[in-house]
C-alpha cells in the first residue's frame, strides 16, 4: 500500500510543474497534444492521453477559440472524501483482492456435493432477464483423458501408442463452462456470454474463498469441432475453457503470505462522462 500511497499528491506536482517540460521532453507539438486533449475529452482515456490531458496550462484555458479545453461541467473523480472500506477486514473484498490463478494444484479437490453448493451462491449473477445461460460440465479420472484426445484430433495430433495428451491431467477435477444463450429479443447473445463468464468468475473466487486453487484454461481448440461433440455443444452453446480445481500446495500458501505483489492502480480503471 505504501508504494501508492503519496501516487495523488505526484499527479498533483505533474499538473503544476511538467507540462511545460512535458512538451520539451516528449517534443510533441502544439497541435498534436490538442488532438490528444481532445480525444481524452472525448472518453479516449488511456495512460498517455491522461497526462497529456493534464499538460493544459492557465493560459490555454483562456483562450476561448481553444476547442480542444475540457467542458465547464467535467470533473474529474472525487477522492478528497476518505474511503469507508476495509479490504483487509472484510472477508469476501480480501478474498477477491488475493486470488491468484493457481497453475500447479495439488489433488485433493473438492466432492461433487460441495460444487453444488458453491455453484448455488453463484447463481445470484447479474443475470439480464433471469436466462441462467450458462452450465457447468464435470470432468474427473479418465473423461480428462478423453478430453485430451479430443484435443489432439482437434489439434491433428499423432502421438505414439501409448502416449496421451498430459494437459488435461494437471487437476484431478476440470469444470467445463458453457454458455447457453436462450432466445430472448431483449437480450442479445453477447450479453448472455458476459453472464455466464460472470458466472465463472464468481466460481472461481467462490471455490478460492473455499479454500480451493483454480486455473480457467482455453486455447484456440476449445471451440473445434472434436471438443464440441465431446462436451455435446448445442448450436447456439459456446464453450468458454475449463476451471482445473484442486488444493493450493503448501509452499505456494507461504508465497502468498508474504506476497508483496501490488494490485494495478485503479486510477487507469475509472473516469466520469
């Protein structure tokens, strides 16, 4: 937290200080940092735009033929009141700030009752229409195998006999998720696709809240043909990867005790019209 703490009082500086030093570094011209300006305005709100953005002077915003100066009613997002939340304190905020896709998981994993009940509380996704168009596959033991040859046909795999594909072996449980889009006139197909990656987003934090390690996997094969007979797709369905699920190992627990890896500013995430 320290490393982000003074990071408002540095933009601050920038906008008194660097704009002007900003032009001579950068050797922009007047022109193109009023198009970026501009298009900042506009919504395009990337880091660079940002801080060129800033670089407006007392003087420019002056001129009244500028047509590139912010609108008298845009503001920038209000921090000056302090925050009331505790990601630390509040179980489900520090769940959702520490979880960590887990590539190497030990075997236990959760039993098939468990799942259910997870997958119960996830059900309350923001969900347009109440569709529920998504669905869950089990894969455990040899049906992974399975899988993988599917894979390799999808892939034109030749392997010698005897050999199989190993991905699908890195959990002792996969999920498949599925998207199931329904017929709805009010609700287009891609908006079904976001709930039902909610739901597997929500999965993934519920199973991490639990306990459980979890990848979300996929590839450019997830959709082939060959995978889509074996998980029995529908037309309409779409298959969104697999969740490999098992119990996070001892030592990557103790990395994650002492983790000192920041979360992304989220200043880059947030703006107002």
């Amino acid at each position: 937290m320290s490393k982000h703490k003074d990071s408002s009082e540095h933009r601050g500086s920038k906008k008194h200080s660097g704009a002007k030093k900003h032009k001579k570094d950068d050797g922009a011209c007047e022109v193109t940092q009023g198009r970026v300006r501009s298009h900042f305005l506009d919504g395009e709100t990337g880091p660079w735009a940002k801080k060129l953005a800033a670089g407006s002077t007392t003087d420019e915003a002056s001129d009244p033929d500028d047509q590139t100066l912010r609108p008298a009613h845009r503001q920038s997002p209000d921090y000056s009141v302090p925050s009331s939340i505790d990601i630390v304190a509040d179980p489900v905020l520090h769940a959702i700030s520490t979880r960590r896709s887990i590539s190497k998981l030990d075997p236990e994993t959760p039993n098939d009752s468990d799942l259910r009940e997870l997958i119960h509380a996830v059900s309350s996704v923001a969900d347009h229409k109440g569709l529920k168009p998504w669905r869950f596959i089990i894969i455990r033991g040899d049906d992974r195998i399975r899988l993988g040859e599917a894979l390799d046909d999808a892939g034109e795999v030749h392997r010698k006999a005897g050999e199989i594909n190993a991905k699908p072996l890195r959990a002792e449980l996969l999920l498949a998720l599925v998207a199931s889009p329904q017929d709805n006139p009010k609700v287009p197909e891609w908006e079904q696709h976001a709930t039902a990656a909610g739901a597997g987003h929500l999965l993934e934090l519920a199973l991490w809240q639990a306990g459980w390690g979890v990848m979300w996997r996929s590839g450019n094969l997830t959709n082939a043909p060959a995978v889509r007979r074996l998980h029995r797709l529908k037309d309409k369905e779409l298959l969104m990867g697999w969740l490999y699920i098992g119990a996070v190992p001892e030592r990557y627990r103790q990395r994650l005790a002492h983790s000192t890896r920041p979360l992304p500013d989220p200043d880059q995430f947030l703006d107002t019209l």
